[in-house]
C-alpha cells in the first residue's frame, strides 16, 4: 500500500458506499497530519494540492513529502493536484510523482473541455496516474477562480454519459450545486441530478464544497455514489484559527513550536472527524 493512484480506492469506497476524504493540504505538517491520522485509523486517503500551494513549496518538496510520509505507512495515501487548468502544471505533477490528476477544463465548451480532458487521461494513463475531470460549474471559490453562485451551472446527466464513455476517469466531478468556500445560505443540493449522474456513468462521483455540508447531506451524497469528498475550507480555517486562538490564550508566547504542536492537534481533530463521518475508518484493513 502507501502511494498508490485514486482508481482502486475510489471503486472500492463506490461499492462500499463510503467516502474516501479528500484534504488539501498547506505544508509540510499538514501533510503529515492527514498521512498519520488516516494510517491510525486504517484509512484510505486523498492528499490534495492547490495550484497555488505546489508555486508555494515546489514539485520536488511536496513529491518528497509524499514519499517520506507514506514510507511506512500501511493505508493507500494518493497525491492529488486539485483544479487544475494547466496542462503543464499537469505534465510536472506526473513527472514529479503525483499518483493522480485533476484537470478542470469546465470553463470550456463541452466539446473543448472534452478534448483537454482526453489529452489529460492520455498523458496520466501512461504514467499510471489517475484523473479527476469536471463538467458543468462548481459556484463559489477556489484558488483564484470566482464562480458567482448564479452563474454555476449542473452538469447535464446527458452530457455527463458522454464524457464519462469517452473518458476513462477515476472519478468525475460534475457540478451539483455544492459551492467552493462558506455557504452564505442553505446550500441547494441537487440530489435528483446526483443519483441520476452516478447512475448513467458507473464512474465515482466526487463531491467538491464539501465544508459546511450537513452530516445528513454527505451521507446522502456518498449513498449515492460520491465516493471523493473534498474538504478544503474547514482545513483553511483551523489552520488560521489554531493560531490565533493560541496566540489569544499565551499573549506572551514566542515559542513556534508550541504554536505549530497546537495546530497539529486542531487539523488533527478535523481529519478525524471527517475520516469517520465519510465512513472511510477501518477501510484500508485487508
Ligand atoms: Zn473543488
């Protein structure tokens, strides 16, 4: 096990009906947060880059933590480039070591996106490396890409069947309504356009937005076929936080350490709890 590409775990996570959690991770200690927590708790795991966190650190940093970290770990741990509309950044990721590939191409015509989709499971397929494509828009924010929520559009379950045939994708996220970032209201969820979308492709579904979602709403989702849950924001926001709280209860500490030990034990928390609200505890166990 250890570093290994979405393919297996997702299929398995599909006919087990449980989510395998996807964290996008900051650094070097969140990274290992995840790859400890989920090895603790025998459980298949994403780890996913931001294109903005890989320019932070560099591809041969991050492929280099991927690699000591999962040494000796006991669980399939999959690194995982998140939104990504680059094909170069794609090209490094395969070369560096990512294990798997998200190219977003949404934007695009169908047929476009289609095309850049193809060549992103040409390049990846050669290498061993799975890929996650989008059809439809995903509202809220991520990296630097705003989608107002009235200009996301749902994936068309038609379209959908087409892609997924033409595609051989590990998982496929089409656009059901969840939003990138904090939801200002009730999120509406297209459950309907979900349960027909898994059912038409046969591929595992990835849930994007997931923070702030209802335990009910990610059970109903991963029932029905999301078998990647992303969680990015509440990552985000802990890590913040962490600081800040740390820093409100020991206005006179200077020691980074303790800070950074703080932190650890808040990501820590939020990797477990949705590790096991997903369902994915004890999943890796052969
Ligand atoms: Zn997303």
């Amino acid at each position: 096990m250890a570093r290994e590409s979405m393919t297996e775990m997702l299929q398995n996570a599909r006919d087990g009906k449980y989510g395998v959690a996807a964290f996008n991770i900051l650094d070097y200690s969140s990274f290992k947060v995840v790859v400890e927590t989920a090895n603790e708790l025998e459980a298949p795991v994403i780890v996913q880059t931001s294109v903005k966190t890989i320019n932070l650190w560099g591809y041969d940093a991050i492929a280099s933590w991927y690699k000591e970290l999962t040494k000796n770990a006991s669980v399939p741990v999959a690194l995982h480039v998140d939104h990504c509309t680059d094909l170069e950044v794609i090209k490094n990721c395969i070369k560096a070591g990512w294990s798997s590939v998200m190219i977003d191409a949404s934007s695009k015509p169908f047929e476009e996106n289609l095309e850049i989709s193809r060549k992103v499971v040409e390049l990846a397929s050669a290498a061993n490396v799975s890929v996650e494509a989008e059809l439809g828009e995903i509202g809220g924010v991520e990296d630097d890409l705003i989608i107002e929520e009235e200009d996301a559009t749902l994936a068309d379950p038609a379209k959908a069947k087409i892609f997924c045939e033409e595609l051989d994708l590990a998982v496929f996220a089409p656009a059901i309504g969840t939003a990138h970032g904090v939801y200002s209201g009730e999120p509406k969820i297209a459950f309907d356009r979900i349960e027909e979308i898994a059912k038409t492709t046969g591929v595992p579904l990835a849930l994007h937005g997931g923070t702030g979602l209802s335990d009910e709403v990610f059970k109903k989702c991963i029932g029905m076929g999301c078998a990647k849950v992303n969680i990015s924001t509440q990552l985000k926001h802990t890590y913040i936080n962490s600081f800040t709280d740390f820093k409100k209860e020991n206005p006179n500490l200077f020691e980074p350490v303790k800070f950074i030990e703080y932190q650890i034990k808040r990501l820590k928390n939020d990797v477990k709890e949705n590790i096991i609200l997903f369902g994915g505890a004890g999943k890796a166990r052969t």
